[in-house]
C-alpha cells in the first residue's frame, strides 16, 4: 500500500514538474518593475527592505528614501547604514506621520524634498533598485502630485531599474501602472489588544 501511494505522489510530481518547465521556458524576459505594497494589513515596509537585502545579498547598488518614518531609530536603518553603506544609500527624509507633525506646510516640503531625492537615485543607472517608504500616504494626502510621479515613472525610470512604493491606499492609477502589485489584507493585530509597537517587529 505504501509502495502504491509513493508511486501516484511520484507520478503526479512529475507531472507538475513538467508543467512547471514548460512555463518556465517560455518566460524569460527581464524589466525593471514597478512594485507596490498596500493595503491595511502589517508587513509593506517589512516586503519592501527584504527586496532591499536581496538586492544586497547579489551585489546590486540600492537605495530607500523613506517619506513618512524618518524621524523613527528603526531597526533596518541601523542595519543598513553601519553595514551595508557602500551598496545602500538610505534617505530619512520625513518627519514623521502627518498627525503628529501636525504641520502641512513642513510635510509637503519633506515630501517634496523625498520626491526630488527619490528621483536622483532612480535615474542613477548604477542602482538597481530604490525602495520609496511610504510614499502611498504622501501621495494619498497630495503631498505630491500622482501626476508627475506616474509620468516620470513611465518615462524616466531606466528599463532595468525597479521601483519599489510602499504604504496604505495607493492611488488606483499607481496600481494600474505597477507590474506587481501586493495587497497586506489585515486578520489580527496585537495593537488592538493594547500592545504597542515593538523593536523587531514594528521598527
């Protein structure tokens, strides 16, 4: 009987391996991509530093310019500039959430002053992939215009270049143009529970 079973679970794995190369052959063009992570659910920032530290890992020049959490002491920047600095230019360019700094004045310039940062390091041919933090939220309160942000997305990121966008309530034409786009959809959260934000998880 066990013999019986090891021999269906082997034929049907080869089946889905066959079919699983058949696929893969035909699927062999490269482009820089235009990535997105949104949604209400924990993990986009988290999503978008694990690309970074791929990026790492292969040698390939990156860079993060973070829109909203630049005043925060985060844990992936503490890794990222003591030890990865000659691969990863990382650009705090906010000053926090837009409640707390309470002054829109201040966060459209910080946003600006991100967007321009942000555009430097994508038309830089040398870098291969630049992570914008957080960028969703500054685009969902029109800190910057979704206008120029998509046109030069279009016209000006390099064809190798990937871009990474990360926050909650991206703009629906930002989704239209992405290649990959990832929705965190929320089931728990301790936050609710009255446990606060912690170092390895949060930050």
């Amino acid at each position: 009987m066990q013999t019986d079973d090891n021999a269906r679970h082997a034929e049907k794995m080869a089946k889905i391996k066959a079919a699983r190369d058949r696929m893969m052959t035909e699927k062999q063009g490269e482009k820089g991509l235009v990535i997105v992570h949104t949604g209400k659910g924990k993990g986009k920032s988290s999503s978008g530093f694990g690309m970074i530290l791929r990026c790492i890992a292969h040698g390939m020049p990156c860079a993060v310019v973070q829109f909203i959490k630049g005043a925060w002491d985060t844990g992936e920047r503490r890794l990222l500039t003591a030890h990865f600095a000659g691969l990863c230019q990382f650009h705090a360019m906010g000053e926090g959430f837009t409640w707390e700094t309470q002054d829109k004045a201040r966060d459209i310039a910080a946003a600006r002053a991100g967007w321009e940062k942000a555009k430097e390091l994508i038309r830089d041919p040398q870098i291969r992939m630049v992570l914008l933090d957080e960028i969703n939220i500054a685009l969902r309160y029109d800190y910057l215009d979704l206008d120029e942000v998509l046109d030069f997305l279009r016209s000006e990121k390099p064809p190798m270049t990937h871009v990474v966008l990360t926050g909650r309530n991206a703009k629906p034409e930002l989704v239209a143009l992405a290649d990959l786009v990832t929705e965190m959809e929320q089931v728990k959260h301790p936050f609710r529970d009255g446990i606060k934000a912690q170092p390895g998880v949060e930050f």
